[in-house]
C-alpha cells in the first residue's frame, strides 16, 4: 500500500474535523516519504525511530513533535488493520520549549522583502506573492496559516479591513489596516490576476494559481535569508538554521509593546488590544514576550519601579 495515499485520506478526514493541520502535514509527509522509499508495509516502533534518526538534529521538543505525529497516523491506522503497530506514549519524551524569537531590525525586513522581489519564476508571480507575503505579515504580525488562508474576498478595500477566517482555533476576526498597506494588496491583487489571466480563489499563489502552501512559504523566506546572510548558505535545497519567518510576527508584537512604554500608555489597557489583533487565546500568551525580550524586561520593570516610587512618596 502507498502511505502516501493513507496519509491523504487521514489529513482530509482530520480537516473535515477542523483540525489546522500545516505543521502536521509538513512532518507526516516526510515520515510517509521515508516509509515508502523504504518499501516499508507497515508502520511500527522501529520504523518511526528510524526516520527519526535518519532526521538531521533537533530540540527535544522539535523530536516530541515529530514523534507525537507520527504516533497519531500511526494509531489511524492501527484501527483500520491491526497489523500496524502504534508505539507507546513517552517515548520520545521532550518538553516543548518556545523559541527565543528573534527580533528583525528595519533594515532586515526591508532587505527580505527586495531580496524576494528577486526570486525568479517564469512570469515573475514567485517573487511578487513572496515579498507582498513577508511584508505582510511584518506589518500586521499574522500567522503564516492566516495570510496563506486569505482568499480575495477577504480584503474589503474600501472600508480597509481585512478579515482573517484561518485564526488559531477556528476564530476569526476582522484587522483595520493602513492606507498603504490596502494599497499594496489591491495592487498585488491587480498584477496576480493580470499575469494569471483570471481571478484565483486564493490570494497568495503560485505561478500556476494554486493557493501558496506553509512548505513553499517557509522554504521561499528561508531561501532569501540565506542569500541576505541571516541564514548559513545549504547544499540541496536545506533551509538551514536562522530567523523564522515567524519572528516577523514576533517582531510586530515587540515593537508594538516597546512603542507602548516609550510614550508612556497604559500597558495593561493596550495589551488587552494587542492579544485580540494577534488571536492569542489569552492575555498571557501576549505578556509572554515580556520574558522573551530583555529590552521589554527592562522597561517593563522600570515602570513597576516608576509607580512603586511614586506610591511610596504620596
């Protein structure tokens, strides 16, 4: 039997669900990929333990993760034929960790989005949808799965909202965007239908109109940080070790905070705004860059200090 087959109809069985299934379908692929390279029959401890070596190095939370999927497609089918083997919890034990986000300075972010004007496609579409993608996100601080979610309808330029369908958890929400960043989409959105011939359902696309899948994204972004040198230059296509494309999102969120106690706002009243224009599920998922960030730390601090002076002193 072909995995890659089960694992299809797994991932659409999962998605009928309302599973959000990017991260997960980027690891199972590649654990499909191994097992029928391998001419393996079925799944078993041995086989997924295997791809897991065969992987290059990584956290023991990257590792869980990988394990954790594996596992689960492993359990699917189980049910089907008993013959698959689904291997024991906690045996790849691993605590997952955040990552310490790096923070993108003004001229990073602009050097990104001119090195991805750059990428070469046939019609120019691949460097377009790249670099009105990373820029994007660096403005509004989205997921990678929200913009590559959005179709065109879901830019009303005239009243300068965008609406996000694809948010964590299934939430939408509406973000009121800038001028200029309206004017970027709509002109995107003019010159994608124009080298297409047509309008496509997805907003961000590919030379050939498809929807511009979390795998393309990531190894587009990481192929201009190799070429800018924020990431190490790799053999075979490898993306290598460096700023994520997800520290556009974590760069939005600190300096949106940093802005925040230089003039003086209400931190407090403001992060309530930000955790909603970010979809965190909870304030605290927000505050966390408070520890992530030595610089927002040390204001934030200061403040605490600031109002504690001046309460001792009435």
């Amino acid at each position: 039997m072909s995995f890659l087959a089960e694992m299809d109809r797994y991932l659409t069985i999962r998605r009928q669900l309302g599973a959000n299934l990017s991260t997960d379908e980027r690891i199972l692929r590649r654990f499909v990929t191994f097992a029928d390279n391998g001419g393996a029959q079925y799944v078993s401890a041995s086989l997924i333990m295997r791809w897991l070596e065969s992987l290059p190095s990584a956290s023991p939370g990257t590792r869980a993760t990988r394990f954790r999927v594996a596992r689960q497609f492993a359990e699917w089918l189980h049910g089907m034929d008993s013959r698959h083997e689904a291997p024991p919890r906690g045996l790849v034990p691993g605590r997952v960790q955040r990552v310490h986000p790096y923070i993108y300075s003004d001229a990073e972010i602009v050097a990104i989005i001119d090195q991805a004007r750059t990428l070469p496609s046939v019609y120019g579409l691949r460097g377009l949808t790249c670099s009105t993608l990373f820029g994007l996100i660096a403005v509004t601080g989205l997921r990678i799965s929200e913009a590559l979610g959005l179709d065109p309808h879901d830019l009303d330029a005239e009243s300068g909202v965008l609406r996000i369908r694809q948010g964590k958890l299934g939430k939408e929400r509406l973000l009121p965007l800038a001028p200029s960043v309206v004017e970027r989409l709509e002109s995107y959105g003019r010159e994608r239908d124009r080298l297409l011939g047509r309008r496509p359902e997805a907003f961000f696309v590919t030379c050939e109109g498809r929807r511009l899948g979390d795998c393309g994204a990531r190894y587009n972004f990481a192929h201009v940080c190799q070429q800018i040198g924020l990431r190490q230059p790799q053999l075979h296509l490898r993306h290598g070790r460096g700023p994520r494309i997800h520290d556009l999102r974590h760069t939005f969120a600190v300096r949106t905070m940093l802005s925040w106690y230089r003039s003086g706002k209400d931190v407090g009243r403001e992060m309530i705004k930000l955790t909603t224009w970010l979809g965190h599920a909870h304030p605290a998922h927000t505050y966390w860059y408070l520890e992530a960030v030595p610089e927002l730390l040390e204001l934030a601090s200061a403040r605490i200090t600031g109002v504690a002076a001046e309460v001792e002193t009435r």
